[in-house]
C-alpha cells in the first residue's frame, strides 16, 4: 500500500459535522450562503447548533435592536457558563453573531440579518418551495418505490467502493469521480487505469456508509471549485436535498447547469435516482437525505462479526460480498474459496502478508 497522503490536506480534514466543514470557509463565502433565496441552508445550519446557540438566535429573531452581552450572561446559570461559551464561540465562528455597539453604548451581539430572514421564513412560512416541485407528471405515473430506490443506491455506491478496492470486472467510473477520489487522497493515480488504493483508501473501505458518504462529498466539494462550478449552489443543493423524502420525486425545471452537473454526478453515486440523463424528476435516495447531519455514528461498515481467526493465524472469512472477500486480501494470503449452505462463501488463508 501506498503511504497516506498528508493530514493537511483539506480534503482529508475529519470534518464529522456540518459546523466543522463551515467553520472552515471564508466569510464571505459564509455570508453568501445566509443570503442565498433557499432558506433549507439556514435551516441546516440551525439545526446543527447547540441548544443554547439556537435559543440564543430564536430570542433575537424577531428583535431589531441589538442587545448587550450583559442580557444574554443574564439568562444562564453559573453551572451553564460553558455551553454559554460554547455557543458564543459557535456563533461567531459560523459568522451568525458580530460583536456591535447597542442603542445604550454597550458592546452587544448583532445577529446576522440574512441569516435572521432566512430562519424567518421558515418560522412564518411563505416564499418558494424548499425542495421545488413534487406533483406528480406523464414521466412519473409509475413512481418508484423506497425498495427500489434503496436498492439502486446500494448498487450504485457499491460501484464506487468496488472500484476503490480494485475488484476485477468492477465497473469503470467517470473521470470526475476518479478525480474526487485523487483528491480525497484514497487513491494514487490520475485516471482510472493508473489508480491504486491508498491507506486513507483502505480506512475509508472499512468506515460505516453513512460516513463514507459524507467524506465523500467534503472531497467532492472541495474538488467543484477546479471543475469551475460555484461551490454555493453545490452546497444548497446538498442542503436541498437533505430536507427532501425518499421515495418522492422532484422536479429539475429551473436548475441551473452547475446544479444539472451536480445532479448526474449524485446519480452516479446513487445519491439520487433518474431513470435516464435527460429525465425532467429526480428521486433523492437514502445515501443523501439528512446528509447535513454529517457522519454516521458507526466507525465500521464491517460491524456484523464474519472473521474467525485461529491462534495459528488462519483466517477464515464468512460472506457472499466480494468487496468483504476484496478488502481481507489486502492483509492475507488467500488459498480457496468454497460454498458453504449454498449462498455463504467461505475464504481461507493461512498467514497474514506483510
């Protein structure tokens, strides 16, 4: 294997939260995601907030003045001076809260104005749709069911993941994808025929699928500035389609050609469903809905026990799944392979390689 790549890298950031990605982007490009019209990205960040950051932002919504330090010190207990602090330092470093002169001359807290209104319409209602149009059309009379949709998104993903572990006969992916790969320090190699797993690559097999996915897409963004295409549309679109529902299709009338490119890069991943290129619905999958939560709680894909390992070393591995069978190879020697109760595959090695 190849060495990881270096931990500077900002694609290979453990960013496990949405706040931990935001809190790690200009504040201009901060600014211009509060003032996006989609009130969902608002709504993302609000819901990733601590509780007392988000008391704090609802008892400001609707109140024009700016209030000194000394109210908010005056609602907590002394026990509460941390989560107090907690969510200053939170709100500041998400650029929700400025520090500002209140009417009676004392420093205050000024919450961001195209924050507020965006939290706004989601209190009162009103304005456009946050996931656009999901009435049914001619293309859809025979909707997808969530069996199907699961289905499909495994399929798909599973493509991405073979092709990371270089199983044999693994479908070949889009230069775009390989890219990301690249970037996201997984594998070695600038196109599909040269790539190579990397250690980051070898960990990111063995991770959970939610968090393999919110990986992913941190590498995919931060791989959208080079292709060219604005990182806040990609940003809200993630954020629209982590408040949409599985099984439900939507409409991409009015998308524009970045959010039409991130849309069959999604559908490559599995993250949404279409049934061909140039079909007018999409439907979001469950790799992609709540997406904005950030990584799984799990620290392993593999959590269901299959591996018996012999004080003499012998391993032997019990599934049908060849990326199971792709990912023990790695670190054994395999001698042969044989079914076992008809569908159960057993590999059996005798040593461990170095």
């Amino acid at each position: 294997m190849t060495s990881a790549v270096s931990s500077t890298d900002p694609a290979m950031v453990d960013h496990k939260s949405l706040y931990a990605y935001l809190s790690t982007l200009p504040s201009s490009l901060l600014e211009n995601l509060y003032r996006h019209p989609n009130p969902s990205l608002c709504m993302a960040i609000f819901r990733d907030l601590t509780p007392m950051a988000q008391k704090f932002v609802l008892r400001q919504l609707f109140i024009e003045q700016i209030l000194p330090k000394s109210v908010f010190t005056s609602w907590i207990t002394p026990e509460g001076k941390k989560d107090y602090d907690d969510a200053v330092r939170l709100l500041n470093d998400l650029k929700i809260w400025s520090e500002a002169p209140s009417t009676a001359g004392l420093m205050g807290w000024k919450l961001n104005e195209h924050f507020r209104k965006g939290i706004q319409a989601i209190v009162v209602g009103g304005g456009p749709s946050w996931s656009g149009d999901d009435q049914p059309t001619a293309e859809e009379t025979t909707p997808k069911d969530i069996p199907f949709i699961q289905n499909y998104a495994r399929e798909r993903w599973d493509v991405v993941l073979h092709f990371l572990a270089g199983l044999s006969g693994a479908s070949q992916i889009s230069r775009d994808t390989v890219e990301v790969l690249t970037n996201a320090g997984l594998i070695r190699g600038s196109n599909s025929t040269e790539s190579g797993i990397t250690q980051n690559g070898f960990r990111f097999l063995l991770m959970d699928t939610p968090s393999q996915v919110w990986r992913f897409i941190l590498a995919y963004l931060h791989t959208v500035p080079k292709w060219g295409m604005d990182l806040i549309e990609c940003i809200s679109f993630i954020f629209q389609l982590s408040f949409s529902q599985i099984g439900k299709h939507y409409s991409t009338i009015g998308f524009s050609s970045n959010q039409l490119r991130t849309l069959q890069h999604f559908r490559e991943y599995g993250l949404i469903y279409m049934r061909s290129k140039k079909s007018s619905r999409y439907y979001p999958t469950n790799l992609v809905v709540n997406l904005s939560a950030g990584a799984g709680l799990n620290t392993s894909a593999f959590s269901e026990g299959y591996i018996i390992v012999e004080t003499n070393y012998r391993i032997m591995v019990y599934t049908d799944s060849p990326l199971k069978i792709a990912v023990v190879s790695y670190f054994s020697d395999m001698l042969y392979r044989c079914v076992v109760f008809l569908s159960l595959y057993a590999c059996l090695s005798v040593s461990l390689s170095d």
